[in-house]
C-alpha cells in the first residue's frame, strides 16, 4: 500500500507571505443558517469562506512567466502537467545556517553521501529544517538558499523543478533574483514553503506531485504537494 506524505502548509489569515504579497484573509461567506432563513443566529456555521490571498501563498508553485518579463506568454496554465507529476528525491542540507549559500558541489556531494542521481525531469526538494525552526518567527525570512550557480547546475541536469521550505529559493538580496531568471532561461521550475521534507531523508526516490491551479495567465499557484513511497 503506498504512502502519502504532505509536503504542504497549512493556509490561514495572516499566515506569513513574502515581502509585499497580499496578506491571507479567510472569512465566511454564507453560513448554512442564512441557506436555512434563520435571522442572526448566536452560532454560525461556515457553508462557503471567502479567500483573498496572492497565488504565491504558503507552499506554491512559480510559473515560467514569474521568473522575469520575457516569459510574459509562459503563465502557469501553460505549463505542461508531466513538470508537476515527477519522480523526486530530497537532499539534506540541515546542518546550514541563516541566509547561507548552498553550492552546486555541495549538492553534488549529498546525492553522493545519499546514494541518489539527479535524473532528467526529477523535482529535487531541498531539505534545511528551516521550516520546523523558524515558521512565523523574525528568522522566517533569512533561510538558507542555492547559490547562482546552483541554479545554473540544477538546470544543466534538465530537472523539472527543486523545491524548498522556505519563501524564497536563493536567498533574497544574494542569489534570489538570480536564480529566478535562471528557471525561466533553462526552462524549470521551483516550489517554496514545502514541509515535512525530513520524513523524506534516507528513503531514496519517491513520487512528487504539486499541482497547480489552472488559473488563466496565472503567474504561480498554491499546491498541495505530496511525496509518495510506493
């Protein structure tokens, strides 16, 4: 029987968004009382919720056309599915401190200690533990991040996409913006705000799905991203 592991934050008002992203507000929109005429009831209960939050909320994926102005034409409904349907594997990179830089020898050197390949069309999670120390925290905004390089060697392995626990995949200010561009140049992909990526350590390769919403012209979109053991 195979197992299932969700990889996804929860969504709630005023859950942490990156930088100026529209803040999360959830409220309810019908309550099942109102279907039923009842007049200002003590107690309501939801029946319909009202969301307003920004497509890059909690664990998301970013559209090609995200990554800089170019790619205008490659929203995320776009997108082939077979990029969020993939084989992944994850890699620990825990030991690594605030906004520190993660190498492409670096990688490299985990997928060897792991005993795992980074083949053609993988998603490749990169674990730091980050979430689990720092979610909602002042500290939530300076993890860890891959390096410029990093990205440019991730890309030349012609992966479908790498994913990480914290808001941005480089770290912001350093390598962030970079590595956007450097998805949208060589065509892939990343996820952020992932979870659980520990229970994922040292069990070799698995299913990886994060499917997007198909929102027209959509620069992103929030997923529930699952990893899954047969």
């Amino acid at each position: 029987m195979s197992e299932i592991i969700d990889l996804s934050q929860e969504i709630f008002s005023g859950m942490p968004v990156y930088k100026s992203l529209p803040q999360v507000k959830i409220s309810m929109h019908n309550s099942h009382e109102e279907w039923e005429g009842i007049k200002h009831p003590k107690n309501p209960t939801p029946s319909v919720y009202k969301l307003e939050m920004g497509e890059h909320t909690g664990t998301h994926v970013d559209a090609i056309n995200h990554m800089a102005k170019q790619y205008k034409d490659q929203s995320i409904d776009t997108m082939p599915l077979s990029m969020f349907y993939t084989e992944g594997i994850c890699l620990d990179f825990s030991h690594k401190g605030l906004k520190e830089l993660i190498s492409a020898d670096e990688i490299e050197s985990a997928c060897t200690k792991s005993n795992l390949e980074i083949k053609s069309g993988d998603t490749v999670l990169i674990h730091t533990d980050h979430y689990r120390k720092y979610f909602n925290s002042p500290n939530w905004s300076n993890g860890p991040g891959i390096s410029i390089e990093a990205a440019e060697w991730l890309g030349s392995k012609k992966i479908s996409a790498f994913g990480v626990e914290t808001m941005s995949p480089g770290v912001p200010g350093i390598s962030n913006k970079e590595v956007h561009h450097i998805c949208g140049k060589m065509g892939f992909t990343h996820y952020e705000n992932l979870i659980n990526l520990h229970l994922l350590l040292g069990r070799g390769r698995f299913r990886f799905i994060g499917l997007p919403l198909k929102i027209r012209g959509g620069t992103g979109s929030p997923v529930r991203a699952v990893a899954i053991f047969s």
